[in-house]
C-alpha cells in the first residue's frame, strides 16, 4: 500500500513538473543554472544596431558596447516599478561598472523629464534614448525590462519586472559570466 501511495506522488510531481507552465523552469532555473545560459538565446549583430542618444553619457550605438557584457534595461520616468528599482541599479553599477556596459534606455519620456529624474535623485548610470527601431528579440513588452547580454549575444538574463539589483546572487552572477 505504501509503495502505491509513493507511485501516485511521484506521478503527481512528475506531472506538474511536465504540464504546469513555468515549474520546469523554475526547477531548471534554480538547480541548473549552467544549462540555462548553454540554452540561452542569440541576439543577432543586426539586434544590436540601435543609435542611441546619450542623456548623460556620449551618444553611440549598441553595437559598439558589445565589448563587455551589456546590462540593457528599458525604464521610464513614467513607470513607478522602473523608478523603484534605480536605486538597486545604481548600486550595481557602482559595483560592477568595470565589467559590464550599462545601457538604460528610457522608452515613452521626454529627454528633458528624464534630464530632471536622473539629477534630482543623482543617478549617473548611462541613460540613452533609442533613435532607431529597436528589434522584436529586444523590444520590451513590460517595464522594466532588462536583458544581462553576454559578449557573443546570448541573452543571460531576461527580466520582465522590478528585481533588486544589488544583491549577492546578482552580484555572483555578473562575477560568473564576466571572468
């Protein structure tokens, strides 16, 4: 009778590990994190041409960052969970700015809200807005966007919502993919 019980648990688990979106990630996520970068997906080198206008940094291209890892996150001055997670940005940048290119690109604003944002709160991480089409692979859906994108154009990281930024397991990871 026990060992019947156990099957049936077993069954259940492997079930919703198989037909319950999402858990198989998770799962993969938390116990495999190796896999996932292997399996990430490729930005192309045409995904990276995106001009962008400097706000407090010189104006350039995409493509031109593509030396270190890319740290891309799509905000607006607009969005109070953008807003809420600078800070944590901010911190990670002050960190780790040696090892990873910073682009945030504000998405819906006016250059000058963005200009009063990022002086009144004294945040000097690279801002840019897009002067060209930005790619499907790239486009946010959500904001805050951000993609942790490695040197050969894998998307090690893709999050669609507020996260806090300065944390030792980001600050690990960063360490990881950036050796």
């Amino acid at each position: 009778m026990k060992k019947n019980i156990i099957f049936i648990v077993l069954i259940v688990i492997i079930g919703a590990i198989a037909f319950i979106p999402g858990v198989k990630d998770l799962l993969k996520n938390q116990f495999f994190p190796v896999a996932t970068i292997e399996n990430a997906v490729t930005i192309n080198p045409e995904d990276y041409d995106i001009d962008l206008q400097g706000i407090n940094a010189p104006d350039t291209n995409l493509k031109h960052l593509k030396d270190k890892t890319i740290f891309l996150n799509f905000w607006g001055t607009w969005c109070p969970p953008c807003r809420k997670e600078w800070p944590t940005i901010q911190k990670l940048y002050d960190s780790r700015k040696d090892k990873v290119n910073f682009v945030l690109i504000a998405m819906n604003d006016q250059e000058e809200a963005v200009r009063k944002f990022l002086q009144e709160n004294n945040y000097n991480v690279p801002v840019y807005i897009a002067q060209s089409p930005i790619s499907e692979k790239l486009l946010p859906k959500v904001f805050p966007t951000t993609f942790l994108l490695d040197k050969n154009g894998r998307i090690l990281l893709k999050e669609d919502a507020y996260k806090d930024w300065n944390t030792d397991s980001v600050h690990r990871f960063i360490d990881t993919v950036t050796k």
